[in-house]
C-alpha cells in the first residue's frame, strides 16, 4: 500500500514539477523553521519533489494558517498540472500535503534531520539563539542553512560548532514560482556541504547559482538599490507611481515595477536590508536611508501584506 502511494507521488512529480526525486541527495529529511511567505513556500517545493518535511514555528495557529497558505498555491500547481482532471489533482495535493508535518517544537524529529532550512525574523540575535540550540539537539550529519536576505550568514553560524556544514540557501517570493535558489558558500563551508546543498536546490526543481557571504549575495544586491532609487524618483516627483512601475515593465521587460515589487515583498522587509548596509557601509549613497520609506513603514503601509503601501491593495 505505501509502497504504491510512493510510486503514485513519484509519478506525479515525474510529470510535474520534479523528476528526479532527492535521488543520489543525501537530503531527503528537512525542518523549516519559520512558516511565514517564505519558509511555508520553502516546506511546499521540498514536499512537492518528495522530501519529509516538518515545518516549524511558536504556535499552532501561526501553522494552521500556513497550511492554509500552502493549500492554495498547491492548488494552483495542481490546476496547471493537472487542468482536466479532478481526481489526479485531488491527489497530488492530498500526497503532497501528506509529506509535511507541522511542529512548535524546532527539534521534533532532528534525529533523522538531513537539512534544517531556517527562515524566520531577520534579527541575528535571535537567529544565533535558535541554531546554538539546534547545534547542541542536531546528530553530526545534520547540515545547517539559513535563508536570510541581507544578514551575514558566517556570523550566523558562528553560534554553532558546525561552520563547515552550514551555508546559505537564499529563496525568492513566491517561492512556488521564482527559480533561483542563491547557494551560498562561506570561507569555512566544506565543498561536500555545498554540494549537497546545491543538489538539493537542483532537486526542488530550480536553478541554484553560487555565491559568497557578501551583503545582499547576488540578486539583492542589485534589486535593493533599485527599488529604493524607484521611491527617490518618486520622492523627488520625477514621475508618478503608476509611471515608474508602468516604464520598468514595458521598457526594460520586467515582471512588476519597482514600487509594486516593493508592495510585494514589504516595505518594511526592504527597509531593514537597506539599514542594515547603511550602518555598515554609511558612507555608500546606495544605501542612504529614504525619507518616504521610513514614513511609509511608520505608518504601518507594508504593502499588500497591510492593505496599503504605495498602492491600494485589497486585503
Ligand atoms: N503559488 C503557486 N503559483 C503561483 C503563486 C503562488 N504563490 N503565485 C503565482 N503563481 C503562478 C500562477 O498560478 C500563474 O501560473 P500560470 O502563468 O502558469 O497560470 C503564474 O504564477 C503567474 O501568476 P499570476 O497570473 O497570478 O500573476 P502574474 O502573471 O502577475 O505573476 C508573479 C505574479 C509571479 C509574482 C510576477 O509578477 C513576478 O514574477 N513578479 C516579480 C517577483 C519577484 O521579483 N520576486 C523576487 C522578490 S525579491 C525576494 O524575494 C528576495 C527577498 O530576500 C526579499
């Protein structure tokens, strides 16, 4: 009976999103931790190409509505895979939903644990508490990675004693759709942890790319100043909203305009990576603060995630 249930999952990963199924990975058992946008994102991918999840945060309802998240973006893959058939799709969600488990308790099942993927509150204090106390709970083999956006991420694991099997795994909202995965590799990363964890990123079904531990990695160290020189323009009246987002699009091809991305992915999300490197780096005019984002976010306009940013949004 199991034994057919796995072969029904694979063969909808086979025909779906995955066709190679951890196969060779010495990842098969993953804990996220954090369930919000990115981790329930992080926990759906690795549950869709056929690894054990167990997703990780403080309360039970703080979970449930990430079950909630994961069901529906499920059942817009599985309305793409499978467009005319009911039973098939019914399925493939009811299996893939079947690989997570939910979980208050960061080191429930860290004895079999391949990979804990940690994604939640950009603070590296907290961040550093957390993996001390899985360092201690976690067997030898456990490899460690963070998913943080714009903090370092050896500093991060210098709470462990497991420099050289901890690394970056960097995901982009929405997770289920975007792409790229951002590996990254610090000074004391050992090659054979970066492999694996650039074939588990292959495994998810997307395109892992390397990278060092510098601010921002690749693609937020490009994206971040953008966005912020979109609000500059505005702040200086250059152009409206609605123009700046509309030129982005139609001129350069890019999917949403910068004040729209920024909608996004939360104002107070982009904020805290451009404080961050401005302490660091006060003297880079990149990072100068924004006087409309910083009114903005004090306002509590996040973004879609608060009903208002720089645009309206339906809640
Ligand atoms: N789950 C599953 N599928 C989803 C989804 C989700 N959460 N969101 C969108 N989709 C699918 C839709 O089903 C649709 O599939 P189809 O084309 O096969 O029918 C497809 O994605 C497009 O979605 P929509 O039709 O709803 O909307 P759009 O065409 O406007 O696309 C978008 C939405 C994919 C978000 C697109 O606008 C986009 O790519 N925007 C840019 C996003 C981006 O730049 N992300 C990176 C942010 S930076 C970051 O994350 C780093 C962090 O550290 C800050």
């Amino acid at each position: 009976m199991q034994a057919l249930a796995a072969r029904s999952l694979c063969q909808h990963i086979t025909r779906g999103m995955a066709t190679s199924v951890t196969r060779n990975s010495p990842i098969n058992n993953i804990t996220v931790i954090g369930s919000g946008l990115m981790g329930s994102g992080i926990a759906q991918v690795a549950a869709q190409t056929g690894h054990s999840v167990v997703l990780v945060d403080q309360t039970d309802a703080i979970l449930q509505k990430a079950k909630e998240r994961i069901a529906t973006s499920l059942k817009r893959v599985a309305s793409k895979q499978y467009p005319d058939d009911a039973k098939a799709m019914k399925q493939f969600m009811t299996e893939t939903m079947s690989k997570i488990s939910m979980s208050e308790d960061p080191t429930s099942n860290i004895g079999s644990c391949d990979l804990i993927v940690e994604a939640i509150v950009e603070n590296m204090a907290i961040k550093q508490k957390l993996f001390k106390q899985l360092d201690e709970a976690a067997p030898q083999k456990t490899i460690f990675a963070s998913n943080t956006s714009s903090l370092s991420i050896t500093e991060i694991a210098s709470a462990t004693d497991r420099l050289d099997r901890f690394g970056g795994l960097h995901f982009f909202n929405p997770v289920p759709v975007m792409k790229l995965v951002e590996v990254i590799k610090c000074n004391e990363t050992s090659q054979e942890t970066f492999d694996s964890l650039f074939m588990f990123a292959n495994n998810l079904r997307k395109h892992p790319i390397s990278c060092k531990d510098t601010p921002g990695f690749v693609v937020n160290r490009l994206l971040v100043p953008y966005l912020v020189e979109g609000v500059r323009m505005l702040e200086r009246g250059d152009a409206s909203a609605r123009d700046i987002d509309k030129a982005m699009k139609l001129g350069a091809g890019y999917p949403m305009g910068p004040l729209e991305l920024l909608d996004y992915v939360g104002l107070d999300t982009t904020k805290f990576i451009l404080d961050g490197w401005h302490e660091k780096e006060p003297d880079n005019p990149l990072f100068n603060p924004s006087e409309l984002l910083n009114s903005l976010v004090k306002d509590g306009k996040l973004g879609m995630k608060t009903g208002e940013g720089f645009y309206q949004h339906k809640k």
